[in-house]
C-alpha cells in the first residue's frame, strides 16, 4: 500500500543544499508541509538542539540530506571533518527522530561507500566487500555508519527508516569551487572562465579515462519520495541512471553546453580517483522508477543556473 503524504509533516534536513532544495521542490507537489531549518536556525551537530527540534515540531516523515561533502581534494585535505561532521549529523537526526516517536526516515548515503575495485555495476551486496577509495575513505566510512544505524534502528526498534544510495549528482544549486566541487560544478566552473578569460586549454585531473555516472538531483528528488511511498523492505536502494561515461566524454559534452573552444587537456601525474563507478539500479528499476531527465537536458539546466546565480 502507497504511504500517504496528505496532512503529513515532513522535514528535510540539508534543504538549501543541492539535494535538499531538489527535495523541498518535489515534496510541493504533495499535500503536505515541509519543516525546514538553516544554520542560523539549527546546528545539526548540536544533539541537544536536533532533539530539541524534533520534540516540538510534530514531524511525521524525516528526509536525511544535510551532510558534510566534496570532491577529491576537499576529501584528502579534510578527512577529520568529513568523518566527525557527517557521524554527528547522522547520529543526532536518526536517533533524534526515534526518540520523537517518528516512524518514517529516508536516509540518503552516496555510492563512494562500495570498495574501490568492485564489479560493474555494482549491487547494493557488495558493500563491505572489499577495500574503499582512499581519497574518499573518511566520508565513506560515515556513510556506512549512517546506513548500518538505520539498519539496526529497523532491526531493534521496528521504524519504518530505509536508506538510499544515490550515484555522482549534480542540478540546480550545486556548490561551484575551484577546490571543493564535485566534477560536473568544477568542470562547468573551470570551462566557463576559460571562456571569459579566452584561455587557449584547459588543465583536468587526471587521465580522463574513469568512468562515472551522473543522475540530475531533481530526478533522485523524485526517487528519493517514490520510494517513501511505495518501498518499506529493509535493505537499502541503490539509486542511479544505469549508464555512465568516461570523464573525458564528459569533458567534451559540458565543453559544447558552456561553449568553450579551447582544449580541454590531462594530467596523469594528478589522482584519478576510482576506475569505475557504475550503479546497479535493477531493484529500483523493478519497483518501477526510472531516471528521466538526460545528461544534455540536465548540463543545459546547471549551466543556465550556474550563470544565473553568478549574476
């Protein structure tokens, strides 16, 4: 039976963040209220504050999206942070929520939490197979955390809490840094002032030849509530595209959309990262969901954003 969202109260944590906001758009076509907090509001690594939140604001249904993230630089240079904000987080919304009496939770992890070399693509059994990605070990491990605790509060306790792996993600409101994006933003960032600055090349990370998946954050929006409404099972849901690229691939592809006509150049001597990180969406597929929006649409789509917000 379909969960209903009519008359509910949800609250979505990270709700300005590129997900969260996703979310809170996605969640307007329900008939129901979303609960938000900012950071002036609410400091989600204060237990005592979350829980504070969580006794007075009668919420039905929590959407896990506030977390600490980053590409591989942001990763290697501030593992400590990564792991202790992340864990605090997960820790004091999962159990904040338990302890209001809250029964339906969605946690959302991130597809880095499968081991480095896994097979292609990778099913949600693989976890805890083998070794992780070491430039992303910190964030990863929290993300376990997270997954396991909503495994055991499900086990232990009887609430409906279920977790969601999303693939690479990227859409409106992305974070765009020259050091701390992810690689779409940071393609998309570094293309576009080539362009302005009319620089003859761009310099990339890397060899270009791994390989990734990219699922527009509005689509995984759309899964994320999808699945609150109709999956209630206890292993966790991988959530992607089922298709993937090279980087090089999608070099050129965000070179055409941003309009640059430079030449988009490699360092091997800098980190690939993981050779391949292809998800397994067939339990998602079977539930009957399906990503719909396309990488070209969705590339068009951040970069009319991104130049938007740059004013």
């Amino acid at each position: 039976m379909s969960y209903d969202f009519t008359g509910k109260r949800v609250f979505i944590a990270g709700h300005k963040g590129m997900v969260g906001s996703a979310l809170v758009r996605r969640l307007n076509n329900e008939n129901c209220e979303t609960v938000t907090a900012d950071r002036t509001q609410l400091d989600l690594c204060n237990q005592t504050a979350v829980h504070a939140l969580f006794k007075t604001e009668n919420i039905d249904v929590v959407f896990l999206a506030a977390a600490k993230v980053g590409g591989i630089h942001a990763n290697n240079t501030y593992p400590a942070e990564f792991i202790y904000e992340n864990l605090a987080i997960q820790t004091n919304i999962i159990h904040g929520s338990f302890k209001a009496g809250i029964q339906k939770l969605i946690f959302l992890g991130s597809s880095c939490i499968y081991p480095k070399n896994c097979p292609q693509p990778i099913k949600e059994e693989y976890l805890l197979s083998g070794y992780l990605e070491k430039t992303n070990e910190a964030y990863a491990i929290a993300k376990i955390a997270g997954l396991k605790m909503v495994e055991y509060y499900r086990k232990q306790y009887g609430v409906d809490y279920s977790a969601v792996m999303p693939t690479n993600l990227y859409g409106i409101n992305d974070t765009y840094s020259d050091k701390n994006s992810h690689v779409i933003p940071a393609l998309i960032l570094k293309m576009h002032q080539a362009k302005i600055t009319k620089s003859p090349n761009v310099m990339l990370w890397g060899t270009g030849t791994p390989k990734r998946e990219f699922l527009y954050a509005d689509d995984l929006a759309d899964a994320c509530v999808f699945l609150a409404k109709n999956y209630s099972g206890e292993g966790f849901i991988n959530i992607g595209t089922g298709t993937d690229l090279t980087i090089a691939e999608l070099a050129r592809h965000i070179k055409e959309v941003v309009g640059y006509e430079g030449d988009v150049c490699f360092d091997p001597e800098m980190p690939d990262g993981t050779p391949r990180k292809l998800l397994d969406v067939s339990r998602l597929n079977a539930l009957g969901w399906q990503a719909k929006t396309t990488l070209s649409d969705g590339l068009k789509i951040a970069y009319s954003d991104f130049l938007q917000r740059a004013g």
